[in-house]
C-alpha cells in the first residue's frame, strides 16, 4: 500500500515544485498543499517501517531521525531517538510499532524518549496527562486482540506478534504521567 501511495504523493510533490519554479499560485493555498503532502509522505514513509517487511538490513540514524522529525512536525508530540549507531530494519520496526502504540496513550503531547541497550529496548513516555486504554494495553501481554480493534489499533495486535517471531517480549509499566514499554 505504501509503495502504491508515494508515487502520487511524489508527483504531486514534484507537481508543486515545478508551479514553484514557474511563479504560480504562491499564497496561503500552496503551503497548505505542500504541508499536507510533506505530511502524507512522512506518514507514508513511517508506515513503510513499522509495516512492512523487514529483514536484517540496516538504517542509519540519519534516517531515522529524518523519518520521525518529519511525522512528528507540527505535533506536540516529541520523539528523542537514543540509539546512536545503524539499527537492524527489525528492530526499528518494533521501535515504530511500540512508538505507535505510546502515541495512543498521550494524545495531548509529551516527550517519547528511545533508547537500546544490548538489544534491548526501552521506550519511555512522559505526559502531563495520559489517556491510557486498558484493553489495548493488555493486548500487548495478552497477545490476543479485541473483537472490536480498529484499524487506527492494529499496532496493539501487531507489536506482540512480531516481538514474539523475533523471540523477544513486550513489557510495559503504566503510570499517572508516564509509560514504558520494553522489548
């Protein structure tokens, strides 16, 4: 789905350079458009991660970094990314499951701060206010999903299924104004 979605966004992208370029249309109209392409390709290209297939090749952090500075843009979300060295796919991709999943828990803003030691993973949440949904939560330990997931969920179903193919487990610790998750 991500790589059926970035080729329109990329043309429209490319579309709205060249209008750049010729003089066209600049105004208030045009930077909403750029702003919600960036967005889209941003989005589309966290998904790619935390999504799809992910083998032992690496990523720098240059580019992770690249990826959440542009999801998080404009949000009163902050993600810190620890690790300073190449990652494998894999694990950035549990990474960006678990970030989706802290996400959820701070919907009024806050830091995330990433960090790995000896392949393993600490995320840690801090908030003013949390909204923390149970339910979901305990599917991360449970590894058995609600009837009635949505698919703005599906991270919960997914993040323990992937940990326990890479033989790791979830482990998160709640609290009034901050979460962990660990794998």
């Amino acid at each position: 789905i991500c790589h059926d979605l970035i080729s329109p966004i990329g043309a429209i992208n490319n579309g709205l350079e060249l209008l750049g370029m010729s003089g066209g249309a600049p105004g208030p109209e045009m930077d909403l458009i750029q702003e919600s392409v960036g967005n889209a390709s941003a989005r589309i290209r966290y998904f790619r991660v935390a999504f799809g297939a992910a083998g032992e090749q690496m990523m720098g952090r240059a580019e992770i970094v690249s990826i959440l500075k542009d999801v998080m843009q404009g949000q009163r979300l902050h993600v810190a990314w620890g690790p300073m060295d190449a990652q494998p796919r894999s694990s950035v991709r549990l990474a960006f499951l678990a970030l989706l999943c802290v996400e959820t828990a701070m919907p009024y803003g806050g830091r995330i701060e990433v960090s790995q030691d000896e392949g393993s993973w600490l995320l840690h949440g801090h908030a003013d206010k949390l909204n923390i949904d149970e339910r979901l939560w305990n599917t991360l330990a449970t590894k058995e999903a609600p009837a009635d997931l949505r698919p703005a969920q599906v991270q919960f179903a997914l993040l323990p299924l992937v940990a326990s193919d890479m033989e790791r487990r979830v482990v998160t610790e709640l609290g009034d104004n901050e979460v962990k998750l660990r794998f």
